[in-house]
C-alpha cells in the first residue's frame, strides 16, 4: 500500500492488532492512533512507550489463546464508535490529535539537538587560563584511557600465557577444528609460538612435532605442549 491507501485502511479499520512480542519504536501504532483508530496489542517493547491499558488503548496477551480470545470479545462488545471509545478510552482522542499536530523533526531539534549544541559551545576552547585548563583536563582523560586499555590489554595476555589451562580453538573457514600438524609442540599455542627458535627452547622443526596422538585430540596437544614447553623453559633457566 503507498501512503495514500495506508492512511485510509487505517482510518476505515474499526480496531488495529498487533501480537507483536517486540517493536523498535512501534510505528504501526502511532499510525493507528494518528488516524483515529484504537489499539489492542501486545504489552511488550515499542507498544509500551504509548500505549496506556484502558486509557487510550488495550493491552491483549496474545500468548494465551483463550484470554486474548475473551478479552477482544469485551472490546468489540464494549462498542468501537466515537461515542462509545470517548466514554472507554477517555485519552485516546487526545493523545491521537497530539500525534496528528506534532512536528517530530522540530521537537528532536528543540529537545535534543539544541541542547547538545549549546553545551558544546559552553566546552568550546577558548581564551586565557580556563582553556589551558580545559586542554590540560582532555589530555589526562585521553591519558588515562590509553593507560587503562594498555594495562588490560597486557592483563589479559599475562593471565592467558600463565593459566594452567588456557582455552581456546583453532577454526577453519567454516568453523570446523584443523588439526595444524604440530601436535605436542609449544607451536600448538599461540600465545607462545614466540618462543619457537628463542635460545630457550632451540629450534623445533615440523618433523620433531609430529604427534601419534589422533589428529582430532586437540585438548591433550595442547595439554601436553604446555607442559613441555613449561619443563624446557625451567630446564634451560636452572642450566
């Protein structure tokens, strides 16, 4: 339907349904509501913003067959006219010439937009002693928040290479385990394959990591590849 006819399938409706669980902002609803049609919807998310039970419109728990079922009943027999929803429904006539006479875009202006530019204005640098403070101010936050990412970022990478266990899985394309060859082998774990070659651990080449293991016992190659590169770092230390 364009928006001609839309407007009229609303106007020409007597109630408007929507079972609904979840609406971003519940448009078909103030659709409804702008062209003099009631409501009777579901009480979730996007209908909860506007509609008041009994007030302007109805809440019916589409969940339950049988309670939807005789609540929609005392709707339609409660009567849909003007007269009869100005005596059930003593908000909704108001609230649907508030839809019809808003202007969205200049309230979100005067509400929103505004505001934010004019606390803007009030942090723009200017001159003297206030704006050497305020530059001083958004170098330490910016300082400070490199800090505490930096130190997370090393924090979490520390308690991964020293966990007795670390977690993780090695994927292919399309989420499937690949087996990358290296069996009991510090290369098995990424967080140490630095190692590899260091004076530490020596040279370790593809042949010396093969492993008679089953090429899909993923958990005991890295199980055992964490403690042997354990056992030669502390080898090598203590010489």
């Amino acid at each position: 339907l364009n928006a001609v006819e839309l407007r009229v399938a609303y106007a020409a409706s007597d109630l408007f349904l929507s079972a609904s669980n979840f609406e971003t902002l519940g448009n078909t609803v103030i659709e409804a509501f702008c062209s003099g049609t009631p409501v009777a919807v579901q009480p979730a998310q996007g209908h909860l913003e506007f509609v008041k039970d009994q007030k302007n419109s109805w809440f019916v728990d589409y969940n339950d067959q049988d309670e939807a079922r005789a609540t929609l009943s005392r709707i339609v027999a409660s009567g849909l006219d003007a007269e009869s929803l100005n005596r059930a429904l003593p908000d909704f006539a108001p609230l649907g010439q508030k839809f019809r006479s808003a202007n969205f875009a200049k309230d979100f202006d005067e509400a929103v937009l505004q505001p934010a530019l004019a606390v803007g204005r009030q942090q723009r640098l200017g001159g003297g002693c206030n704006a050497m403070v305020e530059l001083a101010k958004r170098i330490c936050c910016f300082v400070t928040c490199f800090f505490v990412w930096f130190l997370l970022r090393f924090a979490t990478r520390v308690v991964f290479v020293t966990s007795r266990d670390p977690k993780f899985a090695i994927l292919g394309e399309l989420g499937a385990a690949l087996d990358d060859g290296r069996g009991e082998t510090i290369v098995t774990l990424p967080c140490l394959r630095w190692l590899v070659g260091s004076k530490w651990l020596g040279s370790t080449s593809i042949a010396e990591t093969q492993s008679p293991r089953a090429v899909d016992d993923y958990e005991g190659h890295y199980r055992k590849g964490y403690r042997t590169a354990l056992k030669k770092w502390f080898q090598t230390w203590h010489e």
